[in-house]
C-alpha cells in the first residue's frame, strides 16, 4: 500500500509543484481588507482541489472573517479519525524592495521555491493534500478516516476557527488533529514538534492632552504622551530580558531533568545561530538559560511598533495627544492567558506616569501547549519518519504559537501532531520566504507513510 501511494506522489510531483505556484500567486493577505477577495479565492481554489481528489462533504464555513474549508472522508470502519490542519493566509510582503524575486511569482532558485507563503503555511498545506490525493489516487481509499480543516486568519488571530471549533465540536470529531505549520530543527534531521508557546497580543494607549499641542507654547506644563509610554514600556523587563510584573512567572513550569538532556543532544550552534539565523552583535535575554531555554520554555515580552505622532520629512514641534504601542507575551505551558494579561493591565495601571491616562487592550490571545511523547499518533509518526528521512526523530519544543493547537485540545480533547517540513532559515513573515523543494517531496511521503501506519 505505501509503495503505491509513495510512486503516485513521485510520479505527479511536477504536477503537485505547479499546483502549489499556482496557490502562491494568490496573495490571501488575511490582515489587510483590500485582499479579501484573494483570501477567499485561496480558499475556492483548496476547495476545489479536495472536491477534485475525492473528498467529500467539501464545502466553505463562512465566519465573520476569511472562510474556512472543510471536507472529510470518513469510509475507514474501524479505524481512527484525523483532523487534518492549516492554513491558506499569509502575512504581508513588507518590505518590498528587500525581494529577490516577487513575493507571489513563485520561483525556483538555489533548490528552493521562494514566495509570500511558500513555508507558511501554503506549502505545508499543499504537502497535506497531496499525500492525501496519493492515496487515493493509488488506492481508491484513505487508510484512516479524515477531516479537514483549512482557515484563512491564522496570521491575524484564527478567531473564526477558534469560534467554530469551540461551537461546534461534533462536527470535527476525530481522534487526533495533524498540523503542518511547524520545521525540521535542522535539514535533513526529521522532527516533531511537541511544545509550544503561548501567547497574548496587546495595545497599550497612552492619552495626555485633548488634542496635539505646540512643543514650544506648552512644553513642560502637558504631558507627552510618547515619553509616558517609554517610562512605562522601560519598566516591563530589565536589561537582562527578566520580566518585572509581579507574579509573571509564578505559574512557570521549567522542562525536565530529561528534556534538557536530549535538547542539549541536539545540533545546535550558538555562534551560527547568532550570525546567520538573528545576525546581531551578539544575543541577549535572560542569564543562567541556554538559547534553547529560552526560546522554547521562558515567557518573553515585546514591542512591535509604536504608530502615532509626527514621523514625515523635516520638523513639525508637537506634542501628540496620544501614544500606542503593540505589546505581546510569549507564554510557557502553565500560564493561561487570562491571568497573564489581568497581571500586565493592573501592573501597567500601577506604574503609569502622572497626567496620562492609560488603555491596555488585548487584541488575541492562544494557549501554550505540551504533548506527551508516549501516544500511539506520535510512535507512528517517529517511525514514518525514520522510513522516508532514514534518521530517528528529534522532539523539539518551538518558541512561536499556534493557538488552533490550544483549541484542539481544549475544546475537543485532541492530542496535536505537529509534522512540519519547514527550516529555520526560511525567513517566515520576512522578505525571501521560502520552502526547500527536497522538503517539500519528502514532507508529502512522510505524511503518507504517517497515515498508513497509523491505519495499521
């Protein structure tokens, strides 16, 4: 059964190729309303192409964002259910000019595709319906029962599917959910992903006076804004990247004695990962903590712009009225949102200079996540991998969020396996994104070689 489904991928990957450009040249831009259009084309385009393999049921969800395509196929008595997972949206291409080629003109160069969504998540997702239109075009039939579950607002907070999933829990039930959003922790190295982080994403506003004022009429009487909101985002953290809310880390679970050992096993550089993956003069956060440690098991608090005021050419000498700043959280397994942000809101209250007045709103939120190693999914899952990579697999925590991960398994009840075939320098959500082509061939017969044996 494996050799037939693994021959029809090999035989019509040119074909699975030119399909995955063809969804690239869609820039489903989920963040930005003047592609909607294109976001739900993404989604017609996926819908078509399970309708077109053999799926059934296939149909769009419509939610007050970007529709959501399902189908299943669920003809395997017997035997157990898979969710099958991603999602078609993608970040924006800013900055332009630092493209070597196009953002959605896919193309080939160095034995890589480079796009605006090439890893994340298109690829990853095309990779799913080829290993399922394999099967089925081998074999007829599908060795377990599968749904399939495809967003488009992955990239602004899955809102939609977070509400359907919650909602609506006997129309997606399965016995474990299969997400390909993850990567390899090194080529050629297979792995699955079995932590990940949490996270809470927040604008901080900071109001003074009740329009912009002349710096020279009334500086040094009103209150600047933009100064408050730096005295304010200074006392979050220290120098040493340890977050100063009272209480942040009480609910931190650190990882064991054991998963330090094999994390410490694993071929990491500190060195190159510095140069060639973040390329500062040299890497900061928290002392006493690998960059493992840290990436993948501590909490982090950041700042990702602060609009607002007078940033054109020349001089304009005012004193905004207001100031905002994007702030988020990374959360480890323990921490639950809610407590998280009602901690940051009172601490950011508290510490709020004289003469502001101070908002703190939470834009979305995702729950960490940690998956015991000892389930069945995840045995099938190491040894479909040693077939097709040759290799044993390597269980790694990641440092990102995928709240959908989250909602599985709160909501229903489903362990997550986390198959991605990404890489670390595949410059996701930067300029350049791109997806090894090798990857992208083995990723389609390790998810086949997956579904078999947990069919077995």
């Amino acid at each position: 059964m494996s050799s037939a489904a693994v021959a029809y991928a090999r035989e019509n990957h040119p074909r699975y190729l030119d399909d995955l450009k063809a969804l690239l040249r869609i820039p489903s831009v989920s963040t930005l309303p003047e592609h909607k259009g294109d976001c739900r084309k993404a989604a017609e385009t996926l819908l078509a192409e399970l309708k077109r393999i053999g799926m059934e049921n296939a149909r769009l969800i419509e939610t007050e964002g970007h529709p959501l395509v399902y189908a299943d196929w669920l003809r395997a008595a017997g035997k157990p259910t898979v969710l099958v997972y991603g999602h078609y949206d993608v970040q924006p291409p800013d900055p332009l000019d630092e493209w070597l080629s196009p953002p959605f003109e896919p193309t080939e160069r160095n034995g890589n595709l480079y796009a605006r969504g090439a890893v994340d998540d298109k690829g990853q997702v095309v990779a799913q319906v080829k290993a399922l239109e394999s099967l089925l075009g081998a074999n007829r039939a599908l060795p377990i029962n599968v749904r399939v579950i495809f967003e488009g607002e992955e990239e602004v907070g899955g809102e939609g599917i977070a509400e359907y999933v919650a909602s609506k829990p006997a129309n997606l039930k399965a016995d474990f959910a299969l997400v390909s959003d993850t990567e390899l922790f090194a080529p050629g190295l297979p792995t699955l992903c079995v932590g990940l982080r949490g996270m809470i994403y927040t604008e901080l506003e900071v109001r003074g006076a009740k329009t912009d004022l002349h710096s020279g009429i009334y500086g040094g009487a009103a209150p600047n804004p933009f100064v408050s909101l730096a005295h304010i985002i200074a006392k979050l953290k220290d120098e040493n990247g340890h977050i100063l809310i009272p209480g942040f880390y009480d609910d931190v679970v650190p990882p064991s004695a054991e998963e330090l050992a094999t994390w410490r096993q694993l071929p990491f550089d500190e060195e190159e990962y510095r140069k060639t993956e973040v390329g500062s003069k040299q890497l900061v956060g928290e002392p006493g903590y690998s960059v493992l440690e840290r990436t993948w098991a501590r909490p982090t608090l950041d700042v990702h712009g602060i609009p607002g005021g007078f940033i054109g050419a020349g001089a304009k000498t005012v004193i905004p009225a207001k100031a905002l700043a994007k702030v988020s959280m990374r959360l480890v397994p323990n921490q639950t949102p809610a407590k998280a942000f009602a901690l940051y809101k009172s601490y950011v209250e508290k510490i709020a200079p004289a003469g502001v007045d101070v908002e703190v709103r939470l834009i979305h939120s995702g729950d960490a996540c940690l998956i015991p190693v000892d389930n069945p999914y995840i045995r099938a899952a190491t040894r479909a991998l040693h077939e097709v990579w040759g290799k044993d697999t390597v269980f790694i925590r990641s440092g990102g969020s995928i709240p959908i991960v989250g909602d599985f398994d709160r909501h229903l009840g489903l362990p997550s396996i986390m198959m991605g075939f990404g890489l670390p320098d595949d410059n996701l959500h930067a300029p350049n994104e791109k997806f090894n082509l090798k990857n992208f061939a083995l990723g389609i017969e390790s998810l086949i070689r997956f579904l078999e044996e947990v069919g077995r």
